[in-house]
C-alpha cells in the first residue's frame, strides 16, 4: 500500500487553509490537489472515535477541557471552525465515520494518526481500527501511524495488513528494535532533526522515512534530496505549486 505512498500528504487536511481536522479541511485538501490526507483520531467519554489533535478542547473548539470527559454527540454539537475563521462558523468536530464517508466519497488516501489521550492507548487504537475496518474500501490506501508503541501493536495484532508508520519525536535508544516488533512500514519523524545521516540510517533497515511537518517548499527540496518520501504539509496545494518543475 505504501507503493501509492504521495510526495505530499496534507496534514490534519489543508490545515493553513482550513480548521484543521475537520470536514471542511479534509475537502479543502482535496480541492487543493492532495492525494492523501493525515487525521488525529482520539476517544470521547462513550468510547466513539473522534478527528482532534489537542487533548483538551480549549485551542480548535467552542469546548474547554478535556476531550475524554464529553461523549461524542456533545463533542459533535461544538464549532470546531470559528477559531480559525469566523466564516467556517459551525464547523462540526467531525467523528471518524463522517470522516471517513467524507474521504472515501473524495477519492483520497489516509493516514490516521491514533492519538491517545493519556492512559487510553488500547482502546483508541481498538476502537480506530474496529471502526475503519468495515468502512473502509479495500483498495484505498491506509496507513495507521502513532508516536505510542501500544497503539501500533494494537493495529498489528488487529489488522496487520495495513500498514503502520513509526512516528517518533525524541528518538528512542531502540528504535530500529521497536520498528521491527511492530513490523513499522515507514519512519514518521520530525523534520528539524533530520540530516543526511539520520535519513540514511532509517532508510538503511528498508523503510521509506516521511517527515512532518514541512510548510517551506526550500526544506521541501533539501529532504527529498536526503531521500525523503513524503512529508506531511499544512499546504499541499501552495507546496506542489512552489515545488513543481523541480522532480517532485
Ligand atoms: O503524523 C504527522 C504529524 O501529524 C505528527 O505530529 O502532533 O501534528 O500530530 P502531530
Ligand atoms: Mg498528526
């Protein structure tokens, strides 16, 4: 699946342009051009998946507090739009199923980042997956990612086929070991820490490494040419425009 794997995915859906992770970002990114699309998946207090990057609902809702203390028809009823801009007013917190209807009628791939609230990581990844599964067409590119190593195992043991993104913020003494426990298709890792070496050193085990989160088509250039496969962008259209004619 990793085959269809794009230059540039959009992340949280074209986020520069729109509420991040919600429906009107993901359409947003596929006006722009994106192929594929990365979304933030946490639990709400009746256990449904729901798309938002914080842990608490202050930064990208109406809502204050956290996000596992509301059950989803209450996180549903929040503007998750106004903050960023008065005219996405009423912008629902999406729910992964509308999410994914959203997606799949769009015609784009994605990579849902399973997102945990603290302590919560078995049953998010759980739920993530058990929810995708009957939902989602089997020849629509997938890719499950997160920085807890639990989640990852859960989506293994669950449906291993998809693939599963290593993502790693403060790079871990064992890295390589856990990549190959959890059987992880790519390195998902932090751009600013990367040099040719350490792109090297992860593309030695065999694996694509992919870089988040790249909004200037220059640093763009300069991974590519350290042998990056894809980086996650707030501007997937703004970024293909700055970066063609060069062989991205
Ligand atoms: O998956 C790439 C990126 O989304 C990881 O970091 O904090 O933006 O979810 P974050
Ligand atoms: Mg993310």
């Amino acid at each position: 699946m990793l085959s269809t794997l794009p230059r540039l995915i959009g992340h949280r859906g074209a986020k520069e342009s729109a509420p991040e992770n919600t429906l009107a970002s993901i359409r947003e990114a596929a006006r722009q051009g994106a192929q594929w699309v990365e979304l933030d998946v946490m639990l709400s207090r009746d256990q449904r998946p729901v798309i938002i990057h914080d842990e608490t609902l202050d930064r990208t809702t109406s809502g204050t507090g956290p996000v596992p203390l509301r059950d989803a028809a209450d996180l549903r009823a929040l503007d998750a739009g106004t903050w960023f801009d008065p005219k996405f007013a009423g912008e629902p917190l999406p729910t992964l199923e509308e999410a994914i209807a959203l997606i799949v009628e769009l015609g784009l791939g994605l990579n849902l980042e399973i997102k945990p609230y603290p302590g919560q990581e078995i049953a998010t990844a759980t739920v993530a997956v058990d929810t995708l599964r009957p939902l989602w067409p089997a020849d629509r590119p997938l890719m499950f990612s997160s920085f807890e190593v639990p989640c990852l195992e859960v989506a293994q043991r669950l449906w291993p086929e998809i693939p599963r993104g290593y993502l790693i913020w403060e790079e871990p003494e064992d890295w390589a070991a856990i990549a190959d426990r959890v059987g992880a298709a790519s390195f998902n890792v932090n751009h600013e820490w990367q040099t040719p070496d350490t792109i090297a050193r992860y593309r030695a085990t065999g694996r694509p490494v992919l870089t988040y989160t790249v909004n200037d088509s220059e640093r763009a250039r300069i991974l590519f040419d350290w042998g990056v496969s894809a980086i996650f962008t707030d501007a997937p259209g703004r970024m293909a425009a700055e970066l063609s004619g060069s062989s991205v």
